[in-house]
C-alpha cells in the first residue's frame, strides 16, 4: 500500500492526520482504477470468438466510466492536499495483487476471469468506504457512487455466465485462469 506523509494542509473541517489516512486509502483505490481500465482494454483488444462483437463494444464504456472514476480519485487525492501517483511504475510498485494473467481467449474464458477482477474491486471499495467513512462522508460518498457502476458492470459480466437456474458457471474459481476454464466448460467451449 502506497504510505503518503501528513500532508501540509486538507480539506476544512479534516485534521491533517486524518486527511493523510484519506489519501493512503484513495492513492491505492487510484491504482486499482487505473489497472482496471488499462485491464478492461487489454480484454478488448483480445477477446476472440462468437461473442467477440458483444464482448469487445460492452467494454468500452466500462473503460471511460472507469477512467473517469480514477480522475476524480486523483482529483480528490490532491484536493485533500496529497500527490495522486499515475505512473505505470508507482502503479506496479504498489499494488498488492498480480497483473491480469489471460492473453487472446475467447470471450467467455476472459469474461469468467473478469469476473473475478471485480469480486476483487468491489470488495476493496466496499472495506474503503468502510475506513473512511469514519472520518470524511465526502470521501465515502465518492467511493459509494464508484461502487454503485462497479457493481453493475460485475452484472453485466455475470449475466453472460448465468446460467437459467440462476448459478454462476465460474463460482468458487480462486484464480483468473480456472474462472476462465469453468465458465467455458460449462457453456460447452
Ligand atoms: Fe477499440
């Protein structure tokens, strides 16, 4: 996790401390965005097969949306006095989870391990609304409407791999590659 000094000065009504605990929480839901939308492009650009048309234009919006989530991150990251990091280097250097493992494979192999990457989103913007919540409602505010999208374009992924009886085909996958293989055996490629 990305650790930022107390900054000089913060938003009124904010200690600085406090402001400093904002920032760390932002600074790394800014490399979880920007990793998303750099991911969501690369599984645009890869996807193959009968859904590929489908699959390829859902993304695109997913990418802007994204996109503009990570600006006003940063954006809020430097309104409350911090240094928003968007270099690919400090995205790398600080991030605590591995980079999209899935190369050219057909759309509902990437779409199983999407899947996967927003279980992984959601659940650390939810614990970051939680920790900020506490000390700034602005903040959490930010984070809530981010979630409330996220959470939607997880069910536009999910609802690719849903089966009639309502069972997702790639439940309990741990890794992106056997979310990939579960999702495809169960619709039968
Ligand atoms: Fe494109």
């Amino acid at each position: 996790m990305a650790t930022s000094t107390t900054p000089h000065y913060t938003v009124p009504g904010v200690s600085t401390h406090d402001g400093g605990r904002i920032i760390d929480v932002l600074s790394t839901r800014l490399h979880a965005l920007n990793d998303l939308s750099l991911t969501l492009k690369h599984i645009h650009w890869n996807v193959v097969g009968p859904h590929f048309i489908a699959v390829h234009e859902m993304l695109d919006p997913q990418v802007d949306r994204v996109r503009a989530m990570a600006d006003d991150t940063a954006e809020r990251i430097s309104a409350l006095g911090g240094v928003p990091h968007g270099t690919p280097g400090a995205l790398v250097a600080e991030r605590s989870w591995d980079d999209y493992s899935v190369g050219r494979a057909d759309a509902i192999a990437h779409l199983g391990a999407l899947d996967l990457v927003y279980t992984g989103i959601v659940e650390a913007h939810r614990a970051a609304v939680a920790e900020v919540g506490k000390i700034d409602p602005v903040t959490e505010d930010l984070l809530i409407e981010q979630l409330r999208a996220l959470e939607q374009f997880q069910w536009f992924v999910r609802a690719h791999l849903e089966n009639s009886g309502g069972s997702l085909s790639q439940a309990g996958a741990r890794t992106e590659h056997e979310a990939a293989r579960s999702a495809r055996q169960d619709t039968g490629r």
